[in-house]
C-alpha cells in the first residue's frame, strides 16, 4: 500500500504536475483530460467532478482548486473576485472553517505549497492557472487570498497596503488572470478563427477590444471582444481599419489608395466594405453594437 508523500515529495508532484500541463495540446483542459495524469505510475486526477477544492488522497494539503463557467446573466455559485487591494479571493466551500477541503487549502498556505487554478471558460472547458499560492485567509467572508504572481506571494494582505502598491497588484491579477480569461473566451467563441480574415492559428490570433479594458465600459466580457490575427488587432488599434455598427469593415481612405505589396493588398484593401466572416453562434457573445458604435466613432475622428 502506497504511503502519502512527504512534503519534498508534494512538491515535486505538483513541479511535475505543472510541468505535465505545459505540455498539454491545446490552451484549454477538460474532465478526462485532467483525470488522465499519471503521477509516479499512479493515475492523480487533477480535477474532481463534484468539489472544487482538490486534495488527492496521498497529500496532505490541497493540489487544485476549480471555478466553474457560470454563463452570462446567471449567478455564479461562487464569487471568487478581486479584494480592494488588488489581490484575488477564492470562496471558502460552505462557510465552516473547518470544513475538510477548507484545511487543505489551508495546509497548502502553512506548507507554503503551490497550487493549480482551473478557471472555467465554457461547460466543461477550463484554463489553467498555475503556480498559484494561498497567501492569507478572511474567516468572516468565508474565503482565502490567493497570489497569481511571484511578486504577489510575499504580501501580506492582513497588512495596511498603500495606493501605489494597491495599483501594482491589481494590474499584475489583471495580467495573470483576467487578461488570460478574456482571450480564452473570446477565442472559443469565434472558433479559434480571426474575425476578418478567418486565418485559424491560435498562436497568431489574439482578443481585441472593442472599447479598450483602460475606458468606461472596457469589460473583459465577450460582448466586447473580437478574435483578431496579429495584423488586424494592429491595424484596428492604429485605426487603419474600423468596424461599423453593422459588423462591416471599413479601411482608411488613404491606405485605399495606397500602392504597396501584397499584405497592404489582400490584408486590408480587399477587407473593405466586407462584413465580419467568423462571429459567435450565441448571440449574447456577439459584438455589442453599442460599443462598436463608440469604437468607430474614435476611428472617424482620427481620419
């Protein structure tokens, strides 16, 4: 019978867990796939089905927490959300501190142990976050500070933090998380195809947005995205192009007019007047025409 692994030896599962999902074939994981991981010849399931805090039998602290997709205009069972210092929350299970998957999240915390974070993108699609590290614990609100970066870790929340430094950690959950989350969905939603010109490289496509995240109503929701190759993310940015509230593209005049090679040619002047060739199949993701009417506004006050 197999005995549970010592501290040095939970930690190296979980390097060799992290290591195992740098490795995975696409950007998101599902129930089997997570379920397939096999560890020092033992399968560890890295996911459970029903409980969102995961401790693997053979550990004594926590290995994995989970939040699942909650689609648009539903309430999610849980509010993991960012605190007023820029650090992100994770709700505890139930409200008993003492509850068994509580504990080891908590254990994970005093070991100082790092942790894996499935973040649900759609029904049963997750992306990873990892490392991510317990760094404090908020027993009246029922839940745990995590860290998302390495420069997150060593910040004690139960101590005053100032402005600057406030700033500092909100934009680092931005990058490690919210930034991630947005172009995994975005992504999804448009079928990992660039909204123009359909090209279907993930590694060349990315999430832009329609009123930028910096602006009043710049969300991270899909409504207020679209999935863009390399080029057009950047020829809208620079308003070489803009996109009418009707999902019709529109190119400047004087790259219209413009003689170059063949990028300037079949890349932007044969996309104007077109109307967007991928968009989302549910219609809540597809893009707001209020903030494409906003947006293209911008783009005809820079002409």
């Amino acid at each position: 019978m197999r005995h549970a692994y010592s501290s040095s030896g939970e930690m190296e599962l979980r390097r060799h867990a992290m290591a195992w999902l740098d490795r995975r074939p696409g950007r998101l994981v599902n129930y089997s796939f997570l379920a397939s991981y096999v560890y020092d010849g033992v399968r560890v399931s890295l996911i459970d089905r029903q409980r969102g805090i995961r401790k693997p039998r053979l550990l004594s602290a926590a290995l994995a927490i989970r939040t699942t997709y909650t689609p648009p205009g539903r309430k999610p069972p849980y509010v993991d959300e960012v605190g007023a210092d820029g650090l992100q929350r994770y709700m505890y299970r139930g409200t008993d501190p003492e509850h068994p998957e509580n504990t080891a999240l908590r254990r994970a915390k005093e070991l100082s142990l790092p942790l894996i974070w499935f973040v649900g993108v759609a029904s049963g699609e997750y992306e990873p976050i990892y490392p991510v590290y317990v760094i404090g614990e908020e027993r009246e609100q029922h839940r745990f500070v995590l860290a998302l970066d390495e420069a997150q870790r060593f910040i004690d929340p139960a101590t005053g933090i100032d402005q600057p430094m406030r700033r500092y950690l909100e934009r680092l959950t931005k990058e490690r998380l919210h930034q991630r989350l947005f172009r995994a969905r975005v992504l999804l939603a448009y079928r990992e195809r660039c909204t123009i010109c359909e090209l279907g490289h993930s590694e060349l496509l990315d999430a832009a947005h329609i009123v930028r995240d910096a602006d009043e109503g710049g969300d991270p929701v899909v409504s207020n995205g679209l999935a863009m190759c390399k080029i057009h993310h950047a020829a809208y940015d620079q308003r070489f192009l803009g996109i009418r509230p009707d999902l019709t593209v529109h190119v400047r005049t004087d790259l219209l007019e413009e003689l170059d090679g063949p990028m300037l040619r079949h890349g932007l002047q044969a996309v104007h007047n077109t109307k967007l060739a991928v968009l989302p199949r549910a219609r809540t993701a597809r893009p707001d025409p209020a903030r494409l009417e906003l947006r293209y506004a911008e783009f005809l006050a820079a002409m």
